[in-house]
C-alpha cells in the first residue's frame, strides 16, 4: 500500500506501516480466512496446518532417534484418513514411517528386482535405473538423442 502523489510513489513512513500491522493482526486466520478449507483440505494444506499447529519435529515417537531435521523426520497420520484433528498425528523418522505406511519392504524388494535386470539396448551390459534402461542410455533419450545408433 502506497501513497500517489502525481506521478510519484512515496512509501509509508515506519510509523504507519506498523498501525497497519497492527490494524490487520488476529483477522483472516483460520476459519475466519476467506480459502479456509475446512476438512475438505489438500495434502499439502493439512501437512502445513500441522506443521503451523505442532511445529517441526526433531524426535521419532517409534524408535526414539532424536536431534533430526528436514527429510529425516515426519508428521505421520495414523488413521489414514488425513482428518483435521492434531491427536492423529504423530512424529516419525523417514525409516519409521515407511515401516508404517508398508512402504520401505516394497521399495526395497523393487531395488533388489531392478538391481538384478539389464538394460534392454542390445549388447549393453548395465543395470537399469528406470524405463527399462541403464542410466547412460535413459539419459540420451531424455536429451532426445536417438539411443539406438
């Protein structure tokens, strides 16, 4: 918010800017937001809600690993559901989750069956990284050179 005078922008004086601030604190949180949501929420918006509500995790409720941060640690629901209730969240290193969601014995058993796979380019002899190809021959079709030549 700026003040025109002719032509010219001239910016608010730090005394205004601060009544201002102070004039809009406390309105259009939560559901008194214009895009509040409600339970009818995003993945992404209800992980922030929670992040806003709990804050940033640094212990694992499972196996006890402390002092984490970023990817090593999550909010984890439990019910599944991904309802807007803080008691079905709960904090959960990246191992510990995936052991939860079922997912770390399926990523795992992937590994080991590509890991045992050729690239399908004749005479190639790497292993494959995904598509079917080895990581050189993935990547010059990526770049859209012809693989076969």
């Amino acid at each position: 918010m700026r003040k025109r005078v002719a032509n010219h922008v001239t910016p608010h004086s730090e005394y205004s800017k601060e009544l201002i601030s102070l004039s809009r604190k406390g309105k259009c949180v939560g559901e008194e937001n214009v895009r509040w949501m409600g339970d009818a929420v995003g993945y992404e918006g209800l992980h922030s809600w929670i992040y806003r509500k709990r804050g940033q995790p640094d212990t694992c409720e499972s196996c006890g690993k402390f002092g984490l941060s970023g990817h090593e640690i999550h909010w984890a629901n439990i019910s599944g559901e991904y309802k807007r209730q803080l008691d079905d969240w709960v904090r959960l290193c990246a191992k510990c989750h995936y052991r939860m969601d079922g997912l770390g014995e399926k990523r795992w058993r992937d590994h080991i069956k590509n890991s045992e796979r050729k690239c399908s380019i004749g005479g190639c002899l790497n292993f494959i990284h995904g598509a079917g190809l080895c990581n050189k021959h993935y990547l010059r079709k990526w770049k859209g050179v012809s693989i076969y030549a």
